[in-house]
C-alpha cells in the first residue's frame, strides 16, 4: 500500500489577484499530477487546506483535487472552516456524517487509517479534548490487531523553534500521547501544520510532519530543492511497517 501525504496547500479563491495564490494553486497541481504517476492508494491532506476559509478558496481547492485519481481523505487545519469543507467535498463519504469533530476511520485497506480532528473555530492551537480522547481509544480498541495509521494536524509536540506549545493545554497532548502508547497497533502519526521536516519518537510509535505544499510558506527545505513542490510517499513493508520518502516533483 502506498499513501501519498500533502499539507498545507493554503489555497486561496480563483479570484485572488495576489501571485501568491497563483503559485500556491501551481504547486499543488504540480504535486497532483505527480502523485497521478505514483500508482498510489490513498492520499490524505493533513490540513490548512486554504488560506482563508471562504467557499471560493475551497472552490477552488476542489477543483484541483477532483483531479486526483487516488481516493482523498482530509482532516481540517486551523485555517480551515470544517463546515464549508464539508459543503465543497461533499461527495466524498467520509466527511458526510454529522458531529462536532471530523474523525472518521478507513478500513478498506490493508492499513487502517484513522482520521483526527484538532481544531476549534477561533483557536490556532491544537486540542485534544476528553471527548475527542474517548472516540479515539473506543476506534483503535475495536480493532486491536489492525496496523494503524493515524493523521492530524497539529503535532502534539513541540518542534523547536518553529513550534513550542503548539496545544491549546499542554495535558491535552500529554494524554493523547499516554492513549496512542496504549495501542501498539498505531504505527505512524502524520502531521502537518509547522511546514517543516520532522520526525521523532512518539506515543510508542514515529511522528512525522511535513513542510508545505506551498513552496513560499516552506520551513527549513535544503536550497537544492530549490523551488519544486514536494510531498510525502508512505509505503508498507512485508511485516506492515512504513518506509517514508520525500517526492520531490520534477
């Protein structure tokens, strides 16, 4: 199974008439069309869909992800307004039911993915709340012996000095982390959100976050890659791990 991660493409509507928005909405069709020739399963978008969350930016969006021949699988980043994400990809079946939180899990694959939602109208932090918590430990514990893959936006932990504190309360992350060590079956968290590389041990398992899709917010990208978008590949191994590599589009 191969997985194909983007993040963070801050999509701005048709009608900008900033450059930034023009090459933001370049970047990701670039990334697109590679992602088209990587015989890919899935892919997921871990957040910060758009820059400002207006049905014309996620319009927009649409537009360049109904381009995607791979089934699409999103969570909301800060910047994103869940409800007009839900109205623009209503098609898609897995932001279709009704609740506060846009978590959902994926067992059509021989990895399953899980799907979290860390974001609150009004606040740029991450939370984890007790609810949130709760489905999360019900979802993994009822299926225990499935590999796991989880992704979300907020990394609940800090990436110094581009992001420290990055939770709305600090025992928030604590007790997500506590809840993910409790089930080996979880075997990567992706992250987006901080725009930058990343990898650590977390919870048990290995955290990553990757820099955005959108080359002028990137954090920390080495010079030779220049100004060429790039994403993440995801691929399982014989014994259900995962082996990451950065794309670089040509």
């Amino acid at each position: 199974m191969i997985i194909a991660q983007i993040s963070d493409t801050h999509i701005e509507a048709q009608s900008s008439a900033g450059p930034a928005g023009a090459d933001r909405a370049l970047n990701l069709r670039q990334c697109v069309a590679d992602i088209n020739r990587q015989d890919v399963d899935a892919v997921v978008h871990t957040g910060d869909c758009v820059h400002r969350g207006g049905p014309g930016a996620y319009a927009h969006l649409r537009e360049i992800l109904d381009d995607l021949c791979a089934p699409l699988f999103i969570v909301p980043g800060n910047r994103d307004r869940p409800g007009e994400l839900r109205n623009a990809f209503e098609h898609l079946a897995s932001l279709a039911p009704p609740g506060d939180f846009l978590h959902y899990a994926i067992d059509a694959f021989p990895m399953r993915l899980i799907a979290l939602d860390s974001v609150v109208e009004g606040e740029r932090k991450g939370v984890f709340c007790e609810r949130r918590r709760r489905w999360l430990d019900e979802t993994l514990g009822g299926e225990p012996d499935r590999p796991t893959i989880l992704f979300i936006h907020h990394p609940p932990f800090d990436i110094s000095p581009h992001y420290v504190g990055g939770y709305r309360h600090s025992n928030e992350a604590a007790e997500f982390e506590a809840l993910v060590a409790r089930h080996p079956q979880v075997v990567r968290l992706l992250c987006g959100h901080v725009h930058c590389f990343h990898r650590e041990t977390w919870g048990g398992t290995v955290a990553t976050a990757m820099p955005s899709v959108a080359v002028d917010l990137r954090k920390g990208v080495h010079s030779a890659i220049g100004a060429r978008p790039l994403y993440l590949l995801h691929a399982t191994t014989a014994d259900m791990k995962l082996v990451t590599q950065t794309r670089i589009v040509p």
